[in-house]
C-alpha cells in the first residue's frame, strides 16, 4: 500500500490573471505554475508511486483557525466581484492591529500582487480543503506523508489580511487544525519559500503548541520585508518563532544545510513534534530570478530528508512560491522522491558542519554572520543551542577554495551520474522569464539585464560601441 500521498486540482486553472493584457499576461502566479509541476510529476513516474488525495472545499469553521470572519467573508465575496487586479485586503483587526485607521481596510486601489475572478473564491477554498484532507489523513496515520499540489499559495495571508498572492493560509490552517482537531501535540512548521511568511508568522506569534522556523531573504524593498531574527514570538509563544534572514543574495545547499544542522535540527528535535508541515515554496532555487538564491534539487531533497526524521517521518510539504517552472519542478521531484524513499535520489548533499572532510567549501558571504546572529538571540530559549556559535566561529577559519554547493558523501563521480539528475528523464516546459514582484529592488532587475548583455554577440557589441561612438 502506498504511503505517500499526493493533491493537485485541475480547477486552480480557472483562478488566473483577470484579462491577458499586456500589463498582466506574465504575472508570476498563475496557473501554469501548478500544471507544469504535476505534469513533470507525472511524467517521472512520481505520481502514480503515491496516493491521490482528493481535493474539498475548506470550511467556515476551519477556515476561523486562523482567519476573521470579516476575512472570510470578504473572501466569499469575489464570487460577485467583478475581475480585477489590484493591492492587498486590510481587515478591520488587522488595521487596529498595526495602528492604521479603520477606514483604510477593505482592497487597496493601488499594487498589482492580488488578481482575483468570479473562481479565485472556490479556488482558494480548494487549495486549503486539499491540503487539510491530506494533512489528515497524515495525522490518522492513512499515510506517512504527502504533497499538496495547489495555488494560490498561502504564507502570506495573515489573520486579516490578503497580500502577496495570498488570499487564504492552507499551511496555518492545516497546522492548526492538527493540534485542535486531529490530535497532534506540537507542530513543526518549517518555511523555505524565499520569501518570509508574515501571515504564519502573525497567526501563531503567540502559540507554543506551533513551532515556526522561516529561512528566507530579507533585503531593502524586498517583499514583505518582515522576518528579523529579533522577531520571536510574543506571550506564551516566545521563542517558538524562528527567523533566518538571509540579507546576501546567493545563498546555497551549503548555507541552508549548515543552518539546519547547526539550528534548524538541534531545535526541532528538542521541540519533539508529531508532525511537520512544510511551506514549500521553491524560489530560492537555482535559477529563479526572483529569489537570486541557489539551491539544488538535491538541496531541497536534503532539507526534506532531514525534517523525515523527525515525527516519525510524518511530513507534509504544501506549495507556496516558486516562479522559474522548470527549477520548481525539478525541486518537488526531489523532495517527493525523498518522501517516497527512492533510491534513484543518489546521493545527498552534508553541510559543513556535519562533513569535517568538506574543508574546500566556504559559505556565502554574510550567511555566518546571520546563523550567529539567530542562534545568539535563540539560545536563550533553546538551551541546545548553547555553544553553537563557537561551533560556528570554526567554519569562518576554514581557508578554502571558492564556495560550492555543499559537500557530498558520494564520489564526484557518483554525484555527477544521470540518475542524480533529478530530472532528467523527462523534458519540462518552460515559460518564459515572469516579471517580479512589484515590491522586488532594482538590483535583481540589474543582474537579470546584466545576463542578457552578456548573451549578445561580438557584432551586436561593436555595432553597440559604434552607436555610443556617433
């Protein structure tokens, strides 16, 4: 019998950007996103290893784990709106919350993140249904682990509020209902998307029953720009938010793995969850220009492996971003064959810290400075932590070659066969280059045309040079 357990709903499609104009045919989320990454995921044989969880529509009442009823109801409400591309919801709460005056709730007339049709309300009911049914049947130990295949992503959506693509928490809300309705005692929520999750971040602020862990960049103008290390928790849930911000651009299986071996997974473990719930988004891969970072396949697959032992392997991982279809799609086949323990995976990756051999590697520039930072300010609530930074301190003294990847346990030569190539046996479609997000800074804009100058050829450069010349 198959453990592992998969969601995808064809009918995500139908919630897409309101008209196909020039201004918004490339808009990052939309549904391609989805349907390219469960055809990969079909075409390698992936899909058809584990269980097809169907999708069902989330509930009011599940839905008020995490979201107001003015949330909610505004939610229900696109169902009668016309299309329309537009800012983020503020709810009342939300806007008494952080100070700003009630009357400024309700869409904001300006921004382009949110886009919403007369399906974006059952989409997002879908996407959130889905990803509760297969979270419980986790739970009910029906299967080990699963995937959830679904948009609009979620991480962003705060109790009262709708931004950055975000309309409704399925990850919150699939972690939350685990502790209050399924029967789980600590929840581990662990956040890779690129960006921070500020709504997940918000609704558990205050919750020591929900571990919150986030790794993500935080840069000037860089959305949403919340997640500072200092930003733990309030109440009975201080300590129990996590952040790692990552304010270089870079970052790699080398950087995140050390932060899991040195931080991540010392903490987890004393933290003793029954499950882990995963904010799988995918843009800090390799490639994706919106993210600029550089993680593998193999990185994700190695994260993946890492959160399977702990929970008795009960993992769920939910889709959040991911912007570069071929790169997101090459990183959930890894982090689905990790689930499904698929020997065709080969070798993964160690981290400086659990590799004394890997003395070649160095890491990214910053991510020590940042690793310090967290664990200095954790280690007063993690007491596993303690001497950690000195632990730390020893990778800065390493003399090296430039940075790589991550070390492996494997031969170069076994780490560069086909078979871990985690895509290689099919051909992924791919899309062209979306535009970023409307809050992304100027400096990505400048590498991504800096690569496109690079592309031309010599003609196209003298003849350039002439014009500058005339």
């Amino acid at each position: 019998m198959c453990r592992c357990g998969v969601c995808f709903n064809e009918e995500d499609a139908l919630h897409a950007p309101p008209s196909r104009t020039a201004k918004d045919k490339g808009h990052m989320e939309r549904p391609e996103r989805t349907r390219l990454m469960w055809d990969g995921l079909c075409k390698s044989g992936l899909a058809a290893q584990c269980r097809r969880v169907a999708v069902r529509e989330v509930t009011a009442a599940e839905a008020a784990l995490c979201h107001s009823a003015e949330h909610w109801q505004a939610l229900l409400a696109l169902e009668r709106a016309p299309p329309a591309l537009r800012g983020a919801w503020v709810g009342a709460s939300h806007a008494a919350e952080r100070g700003t005056p009630v009357t400024r709730r309700g869409w904001a007339v300006g921004g382009g993140d949110m886009y919403h049709n007369g399906e974006t309300a059952r989409a997002v009911r879908l996407a959130a249904g889905g990803t509760l049914a297969l979270t419980q049947l986790v739970c009910r130990g029906e299967l080990d682990s699963g995937f959830a295949v679904v948009r609009p992503p979620g991480h962003h959506a705060c109790a009262d509020k709708m931004c950055g693509f975000c309309f409704l928490n399925s990850a919150a809300i699939a972690a939350r209902a685990a502790v209050r309705s399924y029967g789980e005692a600590r929840v581990l929520l662990l956040d890779w998307d690129v960006h921070h999750g500020n709504g997940t971040q918000q609704i558990f602020e205050d919750d020591p029953s929900v571990l919150y862990i986030s790794l993500h960049k935080l840069a000037h103008g860089f959305f949403p720009g919340t997640g500072e290390a200092t930003e733990t928790g309030t109440g009975a849930g201080a300590g129990f938010t996590i952040n790692v911000p990552w304010r270089h651009p870079g970052m790699g299986d080398a950087e995140y793995l050390v932060a899991f071996d040195m931080l991540v997974m010392p903490v987890a473990r004393s933290f003793a969850p029954t499950l882990v719930v995963v904010s799988a988004g995918f843009d800090a891969a390799k490639g994706d220009l919106v993210g600029g970072m550089a993680l593998s396949p193999l990185g994700f697959a190695a994260m993946t492996s890492r959160l399977k032992e702990l929970a008795g392997g009960r993992v769920v991982l939910v889709l959040e971003g991911g912007y570069k279809p071929s790169a997101a799609t090459k990183a959930a086949q890894a982090c689905l064959r990790v689930l499904l323990n698929d020997p065709s995976i080969g070798c993964l990756p160690t981290s400086l810290a659990a590799d004394s051999s890997a003395s070649n590697v160095r890491l990214a520039r910053g991510a020590l400075h940042t690793l310090s930072e967290v664990i200095r300010i954790q280690s007063s609530f993690w007491p596993v932590l303690k001497g950690t930074v000195a632990d730390l301190m020893k990778l800065s003294s390493r003399d090296g070659a430039p940075r790589q990847s991550g070390a492996s346990e494997c031969t170069s030569e076994r780490a560069s066969s086909p078979r871990d190539s985690v895509a290689s046996d099919f051909a992924i479609l791919e899309l062209d280059d979306a535009p970023s997000f409307t809050e992304i800074d100027s400096i990505q804009q400048k590498r991504a045309k800096k690569k496109k100058k690079k592309k031309k050829n010599p003609d196209e450069e003298q003849q350039e040079q002439q014009q500058g010349l005339d």
